[in-house]
C-alpha cells in the first residue's frame, strides 16, 4: 500500500492526467447512458392469447384454455399457471423462476403449442414475454378535420408512419382505429336456384379461378424457363364478370360490394382519430426514442394540412423528471456535505481536497455501470445521492489526518513523509470500512423477485462508488495534499494537540460513562426497546406508490349490450368528462383487442391525461368512477391499476378457490360486505363478472334416433359460423383487398324461435328442434378464472391506511373467522404475499450482512472481542431509524430495510475509525482507558464530520417533496436517523463495551500503574 501512495506523489502528473482521463471518460458514459423509469428488469411471465370469435367463456375454457393450461404446467421453471376465459378469448400467464432463461422459455411454449389442434376458427395462440420494453413508450393521437377516415387512414400509413419507423431505435409502430377496406360477396339465393347452381360451387369455381400457381422450370430447347399458371382474376370487374357457367357470370347471382370501415372505434378529445402507439427497441434509450419522435411531429402537422396529433400518452416525460429531480437531489445533497466539512474543517484547500472525491467517485461508478449496460433510472440515481455522503467519508479521514499532524507543533515528519506516513496510518480503517460497506450490500444479490432485480442495480452503484472513493483516498488526496501545502501550514494554524471545547466536553461524558458503565448501557438498552415498541405505531408497507396524473377506465358492457350501445355509452362519457377541471385529455377506444382484455370487442378504453398543475387529483380519481355508473349503463366502469400488481401500492388481494363459479360466488359475495364495513379500504372489486342467461338444450336420445340425427348433427346446425370465409383477393386503387363470403349473423327474437328451428334429417324430412331435445334456462359466468387448475375469483381493495401489515393481520383473522363450505378456502395475495416474501428475504439479508461484516472485521483486527465491540454499535441505529420514520410519516417498508441495511455499513465504518486508533495506541504503551479517551477526542471530528456529511447530503431526500419513486425518504429518513442515534451512542456505548471486553487486560494495566507509584 506504500508503494500505492508513493506512486501518488511521485508522479503528480500521471496521475492528473489520469485523473482527467476518468472524469472525461466517466462524462461520456454518464451522458451516453440510456434513461430508463426503472431498471430493465426481466419479468419471469410468459403470456399465452389466444382468440376464439363468437365463443362463450365456457367453450373458450374447455376447448381453448384447458389444452393449453395441460401443456405448459409442466415446464421447467413454472411456478404457477393462471388463465381468464371470455367472451371471445383465452389469456394464459405463465409464470417462472427468476432465474429462468425467458427467451427459452418463450420459445419452449411456442414449439408446446404447436402440436396442439383447436376447433375451427379458433386463431392461433399469440405467445409473447412480460417485459417492460413491450409496452408502448408513447402513444399518438391522430386527427385531421378536413379528411374522412378513409383519407385520414392513407395520409397516416403513406406519410406519417414509414417516416416514424425510420426513427433509429423505434422497434415497431402499431396502428389502430385505422379504415379498413374489403370486399364482401352476398349471394342472391333466388338467382342461385334458378341457375341450378350451389353456393359451395361458385366458392369452388372462385377459388380455382383466382389462381396463380408457380409449375416449375422447363427445358425450352436450349434454355430453360419458368411456368407458372395465372387466373387473370386481379380487379373488382374481373372478379364480376368471372363466367361460372356459360351465360351466367359472378354478378348475375352475386353482388361484390368493396368498401371501408373503422377497425375500431377511437376518438381524442370529441374527434375521431386514429391510434399510433410506439414500441422501442429493446437497447434504445426511452427518452432519446420519445424526444425524437415527438420533435418530428411539429414537421408532420406543418407537411401534412389539418392534421393534429395529440400525445395521448408519454413515458418519457416522467422519466426525464425523475432523473432531473434526482440529480438536483445530488447536487443539493453535495453542496450540504461541502458547507459541512468547510464549517469542520475551516480550511478552504482541506475542503477542495476532499471534495473532488465526489465528482471522481461517482464518475468511475458511472463508467463501471456504463461498462455493465446498468440504465441511468431512479434506482441508480438514486444510489449516487445516498452514496455521496458516503464517498466523501474516506476522502475526510485521510485529509483530516494529515492536517492535523501537520498542525501539531510536534510532529516530526515533514511534506511527503508526513503524507505518507498519515494517509497509510488511515488505510486500515478506511479500506475496512469500505469493505464492510461493499460487503452489506453482496447479500441484496440473492434477494430474489422483483425487489431484488429492482434493487441490484443500486446495489452496484453503492459498491462502484465505494471502490472508487477508497482508491480516490489513497491516491488523488494525498497527492493534492502534497501539492496545496506545499510548505506546511501558516504558523497561526500550527499549535500543540489541545483538544477543543467540544473534544473536552466529550472527554468528560465519556470519562463518566465509562465510570458508570452499567447505568448508561443500560439506558441506551432501554431507549432500544421502547423505539422498538414503536414499530406497531411506526406501521408496515411495501413500496411507494408514484403517481402520475392519468388515469385508465375501462367500461365492460353486460352481458346482452350491443357494441351500438357502448358507443352511445362512450359518446356521453366523453362529453362528461372533457367538461372536467384539469383534463386535458380524453382519448378512448372501442373494440379491437387491448392490453386489458384480448377478446373485448365490445370492451371500451378510456385514457384520462390532467394538467400537471391539477391540485385535486386525488379527489378526482375517487369521483370518476361513480360520476360514469351514473349514465345508466348496464355494465361496469372500473379503474385500472396497475400499481398493486407490480412496484409500490397497497392493493390486497383475496383469491377465493371453490369447484365452479356458481359455489364461489356466495363467498365472494359476503367477503365483499365484510370488506366494505372495512374504514381502511376502499375501491373494493370482484373479478367476479356478470353472468349470461343460458340455454342448455338437452338432447332426447331415443327421438334424435327415430329421425337418424345425433347430438353432434345438431350442434352443427345449430353452430354459428364463428369467421367470414375468405374467398380470395383484389386490387383497387393500388392496393391489395381481401374478398369474404358475406355470412349471416344468426339471432332469435325469443325462445320459440330457437324451438322451431328446422332440422335436415337424413330420413328427408325436416325436424323442429323443439321435437327431439328440451331446453332448460340457466346462467352462465361472463368470465372463468383458474389458477393452477382450480377455479378462483380474486377480490381486491386498497388500503388507506399507512399500517398496511395491521390491515392485513386484520383480514386474515376476519377470513379465518368465515364459515366456510368445505370445497372453498381463500387465499391473501397481493401486496401482503409481496410484503411477506420481500420483508422475510431482507431480514436474511441484514442478518447475512451482519455476519459478512464480522467476517471482514476479524480478518481485518485479528480475534474475536474487537469486531464484536465494532458490531456493537448496530442496535442502536434502531433508535434513531424508528424515531425518523414516526417523526415524518413513514413507515416501514421495503426501501426503509434498504436504508437499514446500508446503516449497517456507515455506522460500522465510525466504529472502526475509533477503534483502529484505540488498538494503535494501545500498541504506543498506553492503558486501554487512557486509549479509549485518546482515541475518542482525536477521532471525534472524522466522525461528526463524515456522519453529519452523509445527513446533509440526505436531506434533501428526505424533505424532497419531488417525485422521488422507489427511493423515497423513507430510506433517507432511516439513514438519517439510525446515523443520528448511532454515531452519538458509538461515541459512548462502543468504549463502554470494549473496556468491558477487555478489563482482564484493563486491570493488568491498573495493577502494574499502581505498583510502579508504589
């Protein structure tokens, strides 16, 4: 290590162009890496969608869900398997280890489902993986007063979006709500008899007359050309006059009509328009993708007249906040620290010298996660401002060291000896210390599930910025060291080692308290239980929710409600709600499939974006919802959120398990009262649906055989004819349209009608259905849920109170107390299962952090008593860390276990400093108490001034009213305060227990010191 710090003096300059190279370097990186909300996690989700048009939720489960659920439960790395069954579709989520490569895992589902065989016009599954870059990073509105949608559809797909594509780190630009045009042929049924014709003929003669079919390659003489066979069938008149018979063509028994239509309903702000939605690559930078695109559309609104394109949705405006607000964190948080050890110091050029570590450190942290493909998120950021107080530590020790033997009229050494000898003196402390503090934070690696991936990227940070705040300390400062005192201090700033006020003060508290062991330990030991009395109060959550001021409302029609009255619905919604103080956009949409609900044809979509100024959006999200019911609707408005699910939030879930719809729903009906008497929840839900009337037509076997027919003969005919065929294509106006078979929808007015349905018997004579089966009314449920192969509907609600592990004890004791039928039983989940496997993993990750930093402090001190004495300090960050969380608010969570466990490394590093300086002492001759008070006045100032550092540089965290996401002032406040309580009690309780610790060897020594005054 000597060589290190001689280096360092011996050669300034390489080592300032050095220095210049890393924080250039570390510039570049920093400015070049990618924005991102949260860190790229994977999520172990494989989703599987699969669309059955026309299908009701039972058919769609057995015939659709069922299958696939059998094939994929069995995978490696599968913990759970649950499925929803609709109207119209099946949607399948997959879930996995962790640790499960995603990529295989996905494909290893594609190639499972591809032996599988559907019913007819079942489409074919849509396999995909959950991953936060799937999700569009923004969304455009497309409007243009003086064009149709027709001519609005042609001016988006020529002008607007090939040139969005082109936009380097765009993956794909998906389109909605656009014109599409094809060709329906209806056959006249009169004109088909009187030509003898069939219509499965005309289909046949369409079908081989449309052709164009490639024959090969063939010898013509000596050289060889390709054959290939062409109908010549290419225009609407082609198709027309397609001669099916001689004198009769297509048109004399059919008529083709070509024309548009919406693919799906989709408005902005009172005008129809049409959806672009942008999806980035996976390795682009979020905000750089978003900036771009959206510096493009002020030139597509001035090259294209009329048209108006509206940001519907924007992910990196929040992103950019987020980064800016946490950089003005750091900054703020830098300057605390600066004014701090100025105020200690009181010597500008000691204060520059330890200041650079700041820049320095967090630029080579900068350059490593660079190197690791680590985004520049909340979390990272995040890690920089707790880390700031923290990098300057190492810096402080060493400059304060040197200055003050350079201030001692006694001192000896003088320049580069003097440098050499301080800075080395400070290395064990310093490089234990930041040991210590990378080895708290190895356990975070094997916290598994989200908080663990969310949260190894803050982890690296701290440890990158740790690392290079130690090689900093070695190098940089005592090289500037040398070079700003030169020639020693001014002769007013040399002085003999007098101890000031405070450092005499404290030589007496301690004096006494070592006197009085047992009274003050035992004090502090109270003091430790009645603020660990305190957590019940303090209360337990799991992660801050960050909230944007949008919202997403889904209107979910009833069972029977046409997509004409949805659009009605929609129209009057959308007059309410634009009239809103604070909206500034309502964009919805109707039909089609969304992220939602893939089989929601009828399905409508509202997103609701409010002025960032809006002040009572927290009221407005409360008033929505029933404002909507009150238009009389027949189905359900419901708000979706998203923050239960993932990060943040506390929304709990009950997931109540039972053999068929119709036995769970009387449970969930009376849990959902019980909920409701509930003050500390609300937005209680039911995944429960509305269910369809049914008629179950039950075959008569013995009068279906007098007529030759079977069950299945009379399923067939009854089958409605889920897809329109297609028969082949055209071109019109240069583009190609697909040509259908018009088929006609099926409806009955009332019962009778489906009892006299005529059946063809293979006997020649038609049968009313009425005749050979009887039907039966039922109901049948709108939705079918299932996890892990059994039947469940979840039951969720929002805690309003700050205490949600009270609230969820709570429930589970009101369950517990239901009576329940013996094949149901109910299960919490949400934000109480995350909770649970969340908090007991950090807890054995504080404990294995513990035990890491023994290990490093007993390789470090040699025995066993003196790292014991060290760890003595941790218990009692609990005093100020609870006080913290009760003085502002907070409560324990996820992020203030995060702050505690980064406490373990800062206190532990105070303890060191001081007790390093003890054991040097001891090893000059001294006693141990004459070392303890020695120790304890010299080494009194590194540690005020590192501790107060490491606050001021927190505390705008923790006043921050910013949005500050997952790095909330929880964390800060727990640092803040455990480092609060600590560093008083370290300075009082670590001496206390190492005098204990050691009193064989204290008592030798007073013994000897009495004998030799004898």
């Amino acid at each position: 290590m000597k060589g290190i710090i001689k280096f360092s003096l011996n050669n300034k300059f390489a080592l300032w162009i050095m220095t210049f190279l890393v924080l250039f370097a570390g510039l570049y990186a920093g400015t070049n890496m990618k924005m991102e909300t949260i860190p790229d996690i994977t999520i172990p989700i494989v989703s599987v969608t699969t669309v059955y048009p026309g299908a009701a939720p039972e058919e769609v489960m057995e015939k659709v869900t069922k299958p696939i659920e059998q094939r994929t439960r069995n995978l490696v790395g599968v913990t759970s398997v649950s499925s929803t069954s609709m109207e119209n579709a099946s949607s399948i989520i997959i879930e996995y280890t962790y640790e499960t490569d995603m990529e295989k895992a996905a494909d290893e589902v594609k190639n499972v489902l591809a032996d599988l065989t559907f019913p007819e016009g079942v489409q074919n599954p849509g396999v995909s993986r959950i991953s936060f870059n799937a999700f569009p990073v923004l969304s455009l509105s497309l409007s243009n007063d003086q064009l149709d949608l027709a001519q609005l559809t042609k001016q988006a797909t020529d002008n607007i979006i090939p040139r969005l594509q082109g936009f380097e780190g765009v993956a794909d630009v998906q389109i909605s709500g656009q014109n599409i045009v094809k060709g329906e042929l209806t056959f006249n049924q009169e004109a088909l008899a009187q030509t003898g014709l069939t219509q499965e003929a005309v289909q046949g003669i369409i079908q081989a007359s449309a052709v164009s079919a490639p024959l090969g390659i063939f010898e013509f003489g000596a050289t060889e050309k390709s054959v290939l066979v062409d109908g010549n069938i290419t225009t609407e008149e082609d198709l027309n006059n397609l001669i099916l018979m001689p004198g009769v063509k297509l048109s004399d028994v059919a008529e083709l009509t070509v024309g548009g239509e919406a693919e799906s309903i989709s408005r902005t702000n009172g005008k129809d328009a049409i959806g672009v939605s942008i999806v980035k690559a996976a390795d682009a930078n979020t905000v750089d993708v978003v900036n771009a695109v959206k510096a493009e559309i002020e030139e597509l609104e001035s090259a294209n007249e009329g048209l108006d394109i509206t940001v519907a949705f924007d992910q990196g405006e929040p992103i950019e906040a987020s980064v800016h607000t946490m950089m003005s964190k750091a900054v703020i948080g830098a300057l605390c620290a600066i004014v701090i050890i100025l105020l200690f110091l009181r010597n500008i050029r000691s204060t520059i010298i330890s200041v650079v570590s700041i820049p320095l450190s967090i630029l080579m942290a900068m350059l490593a996660l660079n190197q690791m493909d680590i985004t520049l998120n909340i979390m990272t950021l995040g890690a920089i401002t707790v880390a700031i107080g923290r990098v300057i530590d190492d810096s402080i020790v060493v400059i304060e060291n040197i200055y003050r033997r350079m201030s001692l009229s006694s001192e000896k050494l003088k320049g580069k000896e003097l440098i050499l000898e301080a800075t080395r003196e400070m290395f064990v402390p310093i490089m234990a210390s930041t040991i210590v503090t990378v080895a708290v934070f190895l356990p975070l690696g094997f916290v598994s599930g989200m908080v663990g991936e969310v949260f190894m990227p803050f982890a690296l940070t701290v440890v990158f910025a740790l690392a290079a705040s130690l090689i900093v300390a070695i190098t940089v400062v005592p090289m500037m060291a040398h070079m700003m005192f030169r020639n020693g201090l001014k002769a007013n700033q040399i002085n003999e080692e007098k101890p000031g006020r405070l450092a005499l003060w404290y030589k007496g508290v301690l004096r006494w308290s070592l006197d009085h062991k047992f009274v003050t330990f035992g004090g502090a030991v109270l003091l430790l239980v009645g603020s660990l009395m305190l957590a019940p109060v303090v209360g337990f959550s799991f992660l801050p929710a960050d909230e944007q001021k949008s919202m997403i409302i889904t209107y979910n029609p009833a069972p029977g409600e046409t997509k004409e009255n949805v659009v009605e619905m929609a129209l009057e919604a959308e007059k309410i709600l634009m009239e809103r103080e604070g909206v500034t956009i309502v964009q919805y949409s109707i039909g089609g499939q969304n992220p939602m609900n893939p089989g929601a044809s009828k399905q409508a979509l509202f997103n609701l974006t409010y002025d960032k100024e809006f002040e009572g959006f927290t009221e407005e999200k409360e008033q929505i919802v029933p404002l909507l019911q009150e238009l009389g609707g027949q189905g359900e408005w419901k708000e979706q959120n998203f923050a239960g699910a993932g990060l943040g939030g506390s929304t709990i879930s009950m997931n109540v398990y039972g053999p068929d719809m119709k036995t769970i729903q009387p449970v969930v009906d009376e849990l959902v009262a019980k909920l409701n008497e509930n003050e500390d929840l609300k937005k209680i839900d039911s995944s429960l649906a509305e269910t369809y009337e049914q008629y179950r037509i039950v075959a008569d076997r013995e009068k279906l055989s007098m007529y030759g027919l079977t069950a299945g003969q009379v399923a067939m005919a009854l089958s409605p004819v889920r897809t329109e065929p297609v028969l082949t294509t055209i071109e019109k106006d240069g583009e190609e349209v697909t040509v259908y078979l018009s088929v006609e929808e099926r409806t009955y007015n009332d019962l009778s009608d489906l009892e006299n349905v005529m059946l063809p018997s293979p006997l020649g004579t038609p049968v009313a259905l009425k005749d050979v089966v009887t039907i039966e009314e039922g109901e049948s449920p709108n939705t079918i849920t299932r996890l892990d192969d059994r039947i469940y509907a979840s039951v969720s609600a929002d805690v309003t109170a700050t205490n949600v592990a009270a609230v969820s004890a709570e429930l589970q004791t009101m369950i517990d107390d239901m009576k329940l039928p013996g094949n149901v039983d109910i299960d919490m989940g949400g934000v109480t299962e995350q909770m649970n496997e969340t908090f007991s993993q950090l807890g054995l990750a504080i404990l294995a952090a513990v035990a890491v930093v023994y290990l490093v402090l007993v390789l470090t001190f040699g025995g066993a008593l003196t790292p014991l004495t060290i760890l003595f300090s941790l218990p009692f960050t609990v005093i100020g860390a609870m006080l913290g969380l009760l003085i502002f608010g907070e409560t324990i969570s996820a992020t203030a276990l995060i702050g505690a466990l980064m406490l373990i490394g800062i206190v532990v590093t105070n303890a060191i400093v001081l007790i390093d300086r003890v054991i040097h002492k001891e090893q000059e001759g001294m006693s141990v108490r004459e070392a303890l008070l020695e120790a304890g006045v010299t080494r009194l100032r590194p540690i005020l001034m590192t501790a107060i550092a490491t606050v001021g540089a927190l505390l705008p965290l923790a006043f921050g009213f910013e949005s500050g996401g997952l790095i909330s002032k929880g964390m800060a406040v727990t640092v803040i305060g455990g480092l609060t309580s600590s560093t008083l009690l370290t300075l009082i309780i670590v001496p206390i227990v190492y005098e204990f610790l050691n009193r064989k060897r204290a008592k030798k020594a007073q013994l000897e010191m009495n004998a030799g005054n004898a």
